[in-house]
C-alpha cells in the first residue's frame, strides 16, 4: 500500500499529499490500476484527519491522477490522463481565458514564414530539402549552428563539435541518453523546468536536488556550490543540469563569480555539465558560459526557437569531442535527423538578421510587460528582469500558492504554482511562475495580471481599484 513519508509533508497537508502522489505517479512508482489505501486507514498511518484525506483524494481526483469506485476504493487513473503542467490543451469550449502558465516566446513575433517559403520555393536547391542527410546536420547547416552559439551566447563553439537538433527539449533527452547510465545521479536546482522531473526517472536516472542560495528577501538565487560539493560526498553524483541564464522558474542569472564557484566544484567532481539555455539569446550582457571554463565537461544547448522559430523546432547542441559519435548515434536512434526544410529555414533568418530584428521586437514587449508587474506588485515580491520571458512572483507564507492557482484559474487565468518545479520534497518556497511571453495583447495581458492580482487579494481579504489597462 502506498504511504508517503509523514516526516516530508508540508501545509497545507492535503495539497502535500496530493503533490507527493502526482510526483510517485510520474517517477513510475505508481501505475494505472495500483489502490490506494483507505482514506481512514491512511489518516491514522499519517496522523491526519480523515477530512485532510479525503481532499487530497479529492484534489488528486480533480488532476485525474485517480479514480474513485463505489464499494472499491480508489485506483490510480489512466497515466495518459495525467496532463503535463506545460502542455497545451485546446480551448474546445471556446470560454476567454488567459494564459500565464506557458512560456511560448512571444511568437506572433516571429519572422514570416510565409515570405520565406516563397523565397525558398523559387531557390534551385529546394528539393534537396526533401530527402535525407547526416543524422548530425549538414556541415553549413552545423556551421551556421556554430555561428549562433558564438554570437548569441558567447560561447567559444566550433563546427566540428556542433550538431544540429529538433530544438532544446530533443538535445536534453540526447545529452542524458549520451552522457549517462541507468542508476546516475545527476545534481539540479531545488526548483526546476518540470519536464526534468518525469524526462530523468524515464531514462533511470536518479534525481539529487541541491539548495539555492537566499538573498535577504527570501529570494532564489544560485545552486549553492557549498551544498553542491557536500552532495558530492554523499552521493556518487555524475552530472548537473544547469539553466545559467534567466532559470527557469526562478529568473535567476548567474553571475561570473557563482558560475567559477560552481565551476570548481564541478572539476573537483569531475561532474558532467549538462547546460541549458534557451533564454540566453534575449540577455544583452552575456556572462561566460560553462562552456568556456569547462570545455572538456560541458554539453551546452541552445535554441532560436523562444526567440524567432518554436514552429520550427530546431536547436543546436555542442559536445565534448570524444562522444560526439554517442550523440550523433542518438539523434539518428531518436528521429533520424532534424528537418533539413526546418533548419534552412531557421540557418537565413540567422544569416539574413531576421534573428536580430525579432529579439529587439520581443526585448521591447518583454521590458513594457515587466514594468507593469513593477506597478502592480512590490518590488521584495517580484523577481525577474526586462529582458526575461516570466517573472517569478513571491506570495505571503499564509497562502498557498496553489490555492491562489485556484483562484485565478475560476476568473479564467492559468498560472503556474511552485509545487510544478520542485524538485526538493520539501521547500519554504512559495511562489508563481507567471509568464510575460504566451498572450499576444497588452491589454489582455494587462487584464490577466489584474485578474491574477485580484485572486491573490480575494484569498487576503483586500480589495484595491482596478487600474486603468493599456
């Protein structure tokens, strides 16, 4: 029968318990069909009311992680029920609702597709789009990849190393299929991109999550190298995922000196660095990639598809040397090779500035959505920047995050809650991943903060007037 540790629940209890089954569901330790305990025989194993109990089977219920049956009990649902936290769903009931639960980059921004399929319909070389190739990428097509990493992220990228993949969420798959054994521990933030915690126990490879470092508002900040190398003592850590560059959640960049801190506990370990960023290319001030201080550890990822092309799914992922043959194996297991259509297309919008003219539309839109968060929230609450694609919004330790979710999910607005990155079991975190990059209006994003500012107040007892909306 399936119990969780009483001693890691956290309040409020029902949502913990909730949290601590949905998480077991998508690690595998729970499958379609297991039963679960009776709701009074689990209240008195934990040494909580049967009320708090049946709400968390209700609220695992409303997630459809479970199914109740009359005179049964309560089984665990169909796993193809269980919707991911970043998944788009279609809107079949056509009620107005305002997405700031995804980060999908302001792509109403992008460049035309459509002009640039005309131009490649009438290029003598369009048919050879059509057919197969290295399962690497073609060399100017890798060369270009190259290019990109030099120029957008500072890194000291080369052709030979650089392989072309079906955008970034593809090359974090190919670096843990490539890098790593079944039973490996790999080291991440204490609040991750949530794909990291179902992609990782798929693949059999162990979760170790390292604390932050607070600043005097309570606010994330780097992984802690202390808690990094005192980790490493305790556990045969392998690798480490790192978002360097605006984190997701938290917003979080490191700075030169966090990164040479992390950097030597890392070569201390001789851990292998797996470095995501999708968020680099919107950074104006780069700061040095892990790539550069550990070049021999470091697989960095990186991706146009945030700032000009998700349609196209395209990204480039630069290995060390020796296992560039492991990678090149997985790309052709794992889909044969990127869309050679795709990546031309994404290669001249690099080449032609098009890049360059879509991350300036975005860095506008995304600085006038973040003064607005300024105006509407304080500043000891609100962590993020102008040039980032979300905003991670603090709330008051007596509200729960999820509730406020709740809340705003009633007056039509989805938000993200902290519970969806963490990666710790138990944390004092209580925050919103709230996105600036998925509407396309000010004036219904503008709305939608309003509405999410209002559910925040509701659950407060507060009432403040509603501004005027641009």
């Amino acid at each position: 029968m399936w119990k969780p540790d009483p001693n890691k629940l956290t309040s409020p209890k029902y949502l913990s318990i909730a949290w601590v089954l949905e998480q077991d569901i998508q690690a595998g330790r729970l499958v379609e069909g297991d039963r679960l305990p009776p709701q009074r025989e689990l209240a008195y194993q934990l040494g909580v009311t049967l009320g708090t109990i049946t709400r968390a089977y209700a609220e695992a219920e409303r997630k459809k992680l479970v199914r109740g049956e009359t005179g049964r009990g309560t089984f665990i649902a169909k796993t193809a029920k269980v919707h991911a936290p970043l998944m788009l769903m279609p809107n079949t009931q056509g009620i107005q609702s305002y997405d700031l639960a995804r980060n999908l980059g302001l792509a109403h921004l992008n460049p035309d597709l459509g002009q640039m399929l005309r131009e490649l319909s009438e290029g003598p070389h369009v048919n050879s789009f059509n057919e197969y190739g290295p399962s690497e990428g073609t060399p100017r097509h890798r060369e270009i990849g190259a290019q990109f990493l030099n120029e957008f992220y500072g890194a000291p990228a080369n052709a030979s190393q650089t392989l072309v993949t079906c955008g970034a969420q593809h090359g974090i798959q190919l670096a843990m299929l490539a890098m790593f054994n079944r039973g490996d521990a790999i080291a991440v933030d204490e609040m991750i991109y949530p794909p990291i915690l179902s992609l990782l126990p798929a693949l059999g490879l162990q979760i170790v999550p390292i604390a932050a470092e607070r600043d005097e508002h309570g606010q994330l900040g780097a992984m802690s190298a202390e808690a990094l190398a005192q980790a490493c003592t305790k556990q045969d850590i392998r690798g480490i995922f790192l978002i360097p560059n605006a984190q997701n959640p938290t917003t979080h960049t490191l700075s030169n000196t966090e990164r040479q801190k992390l950097a030597g506990v890392i070569e201390k370990y001789n851990l292998t660095v797996v470095e995501d960023d999708p968020y680099t290319p919107f950074i104006s001030h780069k700061q040095k990639s892990f790539l550069e201080l550990l070049p021999e550890n470091t697989v960095l990822i990186g991706s146009p598809s945030k700032a000009m092309s998700a349609g196209l799914r395209t990204g480039y992922i630069h290995v060390p040397n020796p296992v560039k043959t492991a990678f090149a194996n997985a790309i052709g297991e794992s889909t044969w090779m990127a869309a050679p259509l795709n990546v031309e297309i994404v290669s001249r919008w690099i080449t032609g500035g098009e890049l360059h003219e879509t991350l300036q539309r975005k860095r506008d839109v995304l600085r006038q959505r973040y003064r607005f968060m300024q105006k509407m929230f304080p500043q000891n609450v609100l962590q993020g920047g102008e040039e980032k694609l979300f905003t991670w919004l603090h709330l008051p330790r007596q509200q729960s995050a999820e509730l406020v979710a709740q809340a705003a999910l009633l007056r039509g607005v989805e938000v993200l809650p902290h519970r969806n990155f963490q990666a710790m079991q138990r944390t004092d975190v209580n925050a919103l991943r709230v996105s600036l990059s998925t509407i396309r209006h000010q004036g219904q994003f503008e709305e939608a903060i309003f509405l999410l500012k209002a559910s925040i107040e509701h659950l407060e007892g507060i009432q403040t007037p509603r501004p005027m909306l641009g």
